[in-house]
C-alpha cells in the first residue's frame, strides 16, 4: 500500500499553487495599502481598515457568502464579467486564490502596518531632508525597516491560505480533481472513511504549519 | 544674503513669535527646553508650517505665509542633523553618507563619499554599520551625510548632547574646521551656554517663544539671566 495516490498529490500541488499565488497577491496589494494605512492621515482611514480586516474575524462561511456577491454568476462584479465573457470564476481554482487571498490579506496588512508604524520618524524626516521623495523613502527607508514585520506577514499569509478551508468551500467547491486544496480533501477523506489517507494529508499540513509558525516566530523575535 | 527668518506659530499652549537674520556665519540658538529652538529648526526645514511669517535663504523665498509659498521639505537646501542623528540602522557609513549624495551620479557620488570619508577621519570604517562605530564617529557620519548634497545651510539640533566632554571639546573644533570649509549659514540648537559661547559667531537667545537677546559670544560674558 502506498501513502500517497494521485488525488493526494493532486490535493498537495493545488494547495501550493493556490496558496502561493493568492500570497503574490497579498504582497502585491496589502504592502502598499498598509504604507497608506500607516504613514497617510485622511477621513475614513479607520473604517477602511476595519473593512479589510474584518475576514480576519468574520466566520470564513460569511466571507464565502460576500464573495458569491460580489464575484457569482450574478454578482456585483461577477455579472457584468459573465454577460461580458461568458466566463465565471465560481467553482474554479482562481476561485479559490481568490478565497486565501481575501482571508490572508488582513493578517498582511496588520502585521505591515504595524512594522511601518514603528519605524522612527526622524529616519523619514532625515531622508526627506536629504533631498530624496516619498516613494524613494518608502522604498529605501520604510520598507527595509520594516523587513521583519513585512516578512512575518508574508509567511503567516502563506500559511493561512494554506489551510483555507470555509471561504473556498462557498466560492470554489468541493470539485475532486478541480479544486480540493489539501484542508478539503482531509474534510472529504474524513467524510468518506478514508483514515490513512486523511492520517497522510492531516500531518503533513500541520508539519508545513507548524514550520511556518516556527519562522514567524523567529522573525518575530527579532523585531523586538 | 544668509538666512532670514520671521515666524508666528501657536500650538496648544505655546505660541512662537521670532525674527532673525544671520550671514554665512555660526548662530547658535540657546535657551531651556521647551523654548522653541527645535520648532525654528522644524519649520526651517519644511515639516511644521509656520502660521506667519517667511523663510528666506540665500535670496531665495522657502516660506511666505503671505504669498502663498511653502517649498516641500526634500526641495529644500537645509542639510538638518537631528539631536539622535537618525543614522539609517540598515546601512553602513558609506550607504549613510551616499543616500545624501542625492541628485548625483553612482560615480560622482562615490568619488565624493570617499573624500568626505577620508576629510571627516572615517577611513577604514565604510562597511561598518552605526551600532558598530563610536559616538563621534557617529557625529562625523551625520554629518558628512548632510553636508554630502552641499547644502546652502546647515542645521543642527543638539548635535552633541549625547557625547562625554572631551569629544565634544573634539567635535567643537571639527565644527569650527566645518565652518572654515563650508562658507554657508550654520545653525545649532544648544541648551548648553557653555558650547554656545565655544562656537557662536551669533548668540540669539530664545525665552518662552521670542527672543529676548541677540549678539557675538563677548557680548554674553556670563550666563544670561532667567
């Protein structure tokens, strides 16, 4: 008997894939709007981070249900995609990128804001003063001083997405072969009897976790 | 020419209102905390915008509530060397003192990293971070850093509040060689009469807000009153 069958592995390159992927977009959005959040003053600032933030809080179910519409067949911006491409992202793999992103984002944005609000003014000031803009200064002092917030927050949003689980099961399904991510086909395994393959599945996602964690951890330290 | 200043600025419980003008001289703001040398040094560089007044270097306008201007901190020609130095903790000497080479090329800038390194006493320390150098090597780098970009003024907050007395004696004289070099309007910030009369060409006495005296070192020969 083998431990692993070909919808295992399946289960395990679609999780990385999804997870790795909603992680590229969480760098790429929650990094600039935590810059926003920390160094800009402006009505709204509050509100707009309870927003975002609120899948951190939210049941993953309510967030699903969100997601349905705004992005469903019918939804605020999934029906005017459809009636334009005739294509929809309900039950697809992007659906359920788009379900890790959204609950990873928040822990990101935390964690980032709150690395770039720590850095010292004076070491904005002083480049300003030396001549150098915004956007030099963020990239040059910001950025790099808040490293260690920035990375701890990529990992713990790595990991997230990793065992997203109830957002994926409104907008992406439980399609075998499709999109059950690892945390779905331990709930199917499960559902079905099938223990020594859910056994496999179970502790190789708490390994990866738990090895997330651990970095998390060291990073964190570090900061202090 | 030099620097004029006039500026009106009242926050909670405190209001500034002063007026002075130096050449390309050492002025030495003094007065106890809370007086409003730091908030002059503030709006001289841009990041407190002064209720009224203007700010004019070298003939041209930097601030003037009246007309409407009010240049951005980055345009302006201040080299400004903080009272912690603000050293960037991420990069070494060198990095420190090419991020002030602004506006200049790679080689430029490293050509003339390397000769303020070698005027400034920093040899041999260029892939040292801050925490690894001594106090007034910090000093030295801070400013080496500011005065990189040539600056048509230089202002320093408390520069060397933070050093024991025989490296402030030290960085005295190091200023003092600065000022014989750099032919351009210097302002520090002291609470410390003793160093105000060390190094001022200028004294401008600050009390609650206003100036209450202004005049050349011999003209304080004893700690002002109040």
């Amino acid at each position: 008997m083998t431990f692993m069958d070909e919808e295992m592995f399946f289960s395990i390159r679609l999780s990385l894939q999804v997870a790795s992927v909603a992680t590229a977009l969480v760098i790429l959005t929650a990094i600039p709007t935590a810059y926003v959040l920390a160094r800009k003053r402006f009505r709204g600032r509050e509100i707009l981070d309870v927003v975002l933030t609120l899948p951190l809080v939210l049941p993953p179910t309510v967030t699903g249900y969100y997601l349905i519409i705004v992005f469903g067949r019918k939804g605020l911006i999934g029906g005017p995609v459809y009636e334009w491409t005739g294509w929809n992202i309900m039950f697809t793999w992007q659906a359920a990128v788009l379900a890790s992103f959204v609950v990873a984002f928040p822990l990101m944005l935390k964690t980032a804001r709150a690395a770039m609000e720590s850095v010292d003014e004076n070491f904005i000031n002083v480049s300003y003063t030396l001549g150098h803009s915004e956007w030099e200064t963020a990239l040059r002092v910001v950025l790099p001083l808040s490293k260690r917030g920035i990375i701890a927050g990529v990992v713990l949003a790595f990991a997230r997405a990793m065992g997203e689980f109830g957002a994926t099961m409104m907008i992406a399904g439980n399609l075998p072969g499709r999109t059950d991510t690892m945390p779905i086909a331990i709930y199917s395994l499960a559902g079905s009897g099938e223990w020594s393959k859910a056994n496999v599945m179970v502790i190789l996602l708490t390994v990866i976790s738990g090895f997330f964690l651990y970095i998390v951890n060291r990073h964190a330290r570090r900061i202090i | 020419m030099g620097l004029q200043v006039k500026l009106e600025k009242a926050v909670k419980g405190f209001s500034l209102d002063i007026n002075w003008e130096i050449g390309n001289e050492l002025a030495v703001l003094f007065g106890y905390s809370g007086a409003g040398k730091t908030m002059t040094l503030q709006m001289l560089s841009g990041f407190v915008k002064p209720d009224n007044g203007f700010i004019r270097l070298s003939g041209t306008v930097l601030h003037d509530s009246a007309g409407k201007i009010n240049i951005q901190p980055q345009d302006r020609p201040f080299g400004y060397v903080f009272q912690d130095l603000a050293l960037f903790p991420h990069m070494t000497v060198m990095k420190n003192i090419l991020y002030g080479a602004t506006g200049a090329s790679k080689k430029d800038g490293m050509a003339l990293a390397n000769c303020f390194i070698r005027e400034f006493k920093l040899g041999g320390l260029e892939r040292r971070y801050p925490h690894e150098i001594s106090g007034g090597q910090k000093q030295r780098v801070a400013l080496a850093r500011a005065l990189i970009r040539q600056p048509e003024a230089l202002l320093l907050d408390e520069p060397f509040s933070a050093l024991d007395r025989p490296l402030r004696l030290e960085m005295r004289h190091f200023l003092k060689d600065l000022m014989d070099r750099f032919h351009i309007p210097v302002v520090l910030v002291t609470h410390d009469f003793e160093e105000a009369r060390a190094v001022a060409d200028k004294i401008i006495i600050y009390e609650n807000g206003t100036i209450s005296q202004t005049g050349s070192p011999e003209e304080f020969p004893k700690r002002p009153v109040n």
